[in-house]
C-alpha cells in the first residue's frame, strides 16, 4: 500500500505543540530556537508601561543581573529614577496596563550628588544592595540602595564619560572611570582612587570589564582606539585592537599574535559591549561601523552590519541579548530612527524598533527572559516583549495541519495557536496521537506501473491548461 504523503514542514510554533502532545522535552537546540524567534519578535509591551519621570532625555539604563527585576535609569537633568518591574501576566491581559511608577525618584535638588547628566548607572555585580552612579559633574558615587544614600562619593578632575563596576567574585569591587583622557581607578573599600591609566590620545567615551578575564579592562576613545588594560599592574596596556588585525591576517603572517598598536574604527569609539559569555566583544563608532572581537585573543572578526549611523560624542549604551549560543544572540544598537536589531555572529539586520518620539538614546537587555527597555530623547522608557502568545502566528497551511485528525485509534486533539498547547477538546487529558505512517526504506521504489500511471494522470489534471499549451507550443 502506498504510505500516508508527509506533512507540510512545520515551523517553531508547529513543532513545540507537535512535542507537547507526544509528552516530550524539548531539546537545548529547540529551546535556543524559540528564545531566538523571541528576541527578533519583540514590539512595544502590551503589559509594561513605565510612567514618565524625566524631565529630559534619558542617558542611561541599568537592569539587576540578579532577576532583571529592578531598572535604574539616569537622565540628562541629573535625575535616577528606581522602578521595581512588574512580572509579565500569564494569561496575558486584555486589558491596557497600568503605568508602574518609580519606586524612588531622586533630583539634584533632593539627593545634593549629582548636578549635571548621568552618563552611567551600574547595579553592583553580584548584589542589589548598592548601586554606581557617574555624571558629567565629575562626580561618582556607590549609594546604598536600601537608604538611598550615596555612601561613599570619588570627585574627578573632568566630566566622567562612562563608569563601569568590576564582577571578579573572590575580590572587593573596583570602580574604572573614564574621565578626560585617563581612566581612573576607584576602590570602594579605601574610599579613594588607586591609581591612573593614561596611553590614550584623547577623551575616553566607554570603560568594560572582561568578564571572563576580571583584571582586564578595556577602554575607548575619541583616539580611535581600544586598549586592554591589565589592572594588576600600574599602567600595563598590554593590547590595543586593530581592525586590521584578522584571522586571515594572521594566517599570513605565519600565526602569532596581533600587531601590537593600530585604530579599530575610523573615527572616535563610542560603545563597549560583551556578550553573555565573554567571548566576543561589539564596538560601536562615529565611522557608522559595528565590529566584533574575539574577546581572547583581540581578532577582528569582520564582520559587516550595516547601517549603524552613529553620531554620538561620548558613551552610547548598545545592548546584546541573552542567548545559549553566540548564533542565537543579538545586538540592539540605539540610533535616530529607533533601535536597529542585528544577528550577532551574522550581522544580518532584522528589523529596527521605533517608539520614541526623537532619536533613541540608550537600551538595556534582560538576562533572565526576552525582555529590552530603552530610553529616549523624549525622556520616556519604553518596553519590548514578545507578543502575547509567545511566538509568531503560525501560517494558515500549519495551523491547518495542526488541526487536522488524527487517525481513528487515537483521541482527538487540535492545535490552539493562541497558547501553543493540545487539547482534547474536553475529554480528559490529551494523549500522544500515534506517529504518522511512514514508509519504509524497502518501499520507496516498489511502485507498481499502474500507479506510476495514475499518478502521472493525476498530475497532469491538476496543470493549467494554459501551462499544458505552453508546453506544446516549446
């Protein structure tokens, strides 16, 4: 007998019900799979709305590594605002949601820290006890999260450009600074600034610690360069990243190491960025480039992404998902026309993001869930989830098979697209439908002429007559 013709191909959607309903757990391959359809299918949230605090535009954007629960965002008039994010519905509302106000809001005329913008804002690594501020004051400042209270303060000689609080678990944090055209280093615990890393030729926009490397640190600047810092040691510069410094570079020059000075961008570098699992670092400069970096070795990947117009002077905060594999992970990159969403390790664009009345100035992404906020010139924050249901509609040919019976010997059971989960239909709980028939190896070619000419028959019927002339006319 002639086996049962295959199903359409299934796509994500199609095939996390098909493995619901056979009991199955899902794979670490399928489980990267749906995070990734997430991330590139995130709109405006239809259940988080922060309400507006700010009074100018928003510079600067922290989420708790711990749970992603608290936001602190920091503006240009010197404002912090602290808001405690609600958990996302399941079901989700039908009904618009309410905006969440701050839980804290602080003005240079109530806190007496901060008088000028906010270019950082950073919770400690490992704690949502206390938190780090920087300003175009030339002021940072570790507060106290449960009195908000700023315990320990570090004037500067010039505005601090960006600050960035180090994750080495069996060591005290140290604060990096970028301020004029050194870095300066902060130690919390001695209430005092150690020491100084100078070798750039110009304003630092943007400090980043390694994060599988602790002592490392790495800086940009108007120079258009990025140095690696060894903190262990007093002003130890020991990389500076080129572009042309590649794997086929490399290659050439009969392996080894990098070249030992040279610019990553054409123009001043503005972003620092790594990826969860520390091994890969994205760029961003006022040439209109993103480069990635092997964040080990120094290479530059080259890898193209187009479109990212940059004119910021100064630190722009850029975002990368959370992912299991650098192939799932993605960049998000806040411009004039919104935020550009880029395949990290492709480069390809997906899409760009726009909600904000003026040019987007700074985003966040969230390490536990598929969750981005951003901030804006028009001095709001918005927030971007999946849709409701999780993943995008399936096609109407998916959805058909999908719902389509089973053979007799198994309880019914359809696909609901609007919550991805079998049903019975109210018979009790769903059951595996058996696999659908599939013919042997042995079977493939043992057709038998009268079917080979039925099926030809067939075929030709289903051929518009207008086709079948054509042919006759060739």
């Amino acid at each position: 007998m002639r086996a049962a013709p295959p199903p359409p191909a299934a796509s994500l959607p199609h095939r996390l019900a098909l493995r619901e309903a056979h009991g199955r757990r899902l794979s670490p391959r399928l489980l990267s799979d749906l995070s990734s359809l997430r991330w590139r299918a995130l709109a405006l949230s239809l259940h988080t709305e922060l309400a507006p605090s700010h009074s100018s535009a928003v510079t600067t954007l922290s989420l708790d590594p711990l749970a992603s629960r608290y936001l602190l965002s920091g503006a240009a008039d010197a404002s912090l605002a602290l808001y405690d994010l609600p958990d996302l519905p399941s079901p989700p509302s039908s009904h618009p949601p309410a905006p969440t106000p701050p839980l804290a809001f602080l003005t240079p005329h109530h806190d007496g820290v901060h008088t000028r913008a906010l270019s950082s804002v950073q919770w400690l690594p490992r704690d949502t006890g206390a938190f780090l501020t920087a300003g175009r004051d030339g002021l940072v400042a570790l507060w106290d999260t449960s009195r908000l209270a700023a315990a320990c303060t570090f004037p500067l000689a010039a505005a601090v450009a960006s600050a960035a609080l180090s994750s080495a678990p069996a060591a005290p944090p140290l604060i990096a600074a970028a301020s004029a055209a050194a870095v300066t280093l902060c130690d919390p615990l001695s209430g005092a600034a150690s020491h100084t890393l100078r070798g750039h030729a110009a304003a630092v926009a943007a400090v980043a610690w390694h994060p599988r490397q602790p002592h490392l640190l790495l800086s940009a600047a108007e120079d258009r360069s990025i140095r690696v810092w060894d903190v262990r040691r007093a002003n130890a510069c020991v990389r500076c990243l080129s572009m042309h410094d590649t794997r086929e570079e490399r290659a050439r020059r009969g392996g080894g190491g990098g070249a030992a000075g040279g610019e990553a961008h054409r123009a001043g570098v503005t972003s620092l960025a790594f990826s969860a699992d520390g091994a890969v670092l994205v760029s961003a400069g006022r040439d209109h480039r993103l480069r990635l970096w092997d964040a080990d070795s120094g290479v530059h990947l080259n890898v193209h992404f187009a479109g990212a117009t940059n004119t910021q002077r100064g630190m722009k905060q850029i975002a990368l998902s959370g992912g299991s594999s650098l192939h799932s992970t993605y960049i998000f990159f806040p411009s004039l026309e919104g935020i550009h969403t880029y395949a990290l390790m492709s480069g390809k664009k997906t899409g760009v993001l726009k909600g904000h009345f003026g040019a987007t100035t700074c985003c966040v992404a969230s390490a536990h869930g598929e969750r981005l906020f951003s901030g804006g010139d028009d001095s709001t924050i918005n927030a971007w989830t999946p849709p409701p249901c999780g993943v995008v509609r399936p096609s109407a040919a998916e959805q058909a098979f999908a719902a389509a019976p089973p053979p007799a010997a198994a309880p019914p059971w359809e696909y609901h697209p609007a919550d991805g989960r079998p049903s019975t239909g109210g018979r009790g709980e769903a059951e595996a439908p058996p696999p659908r028939p599939v013919a042997a190896a042995a079977d493939v070619d043992a057709w038998s002429d009268d079917e080979e000419a039925a099926l030809g028959e067939a075929a030709r019927a289903r051929t518009p007559a207008v086709r079948r002339k054509r042919r006759r006319g060739s």
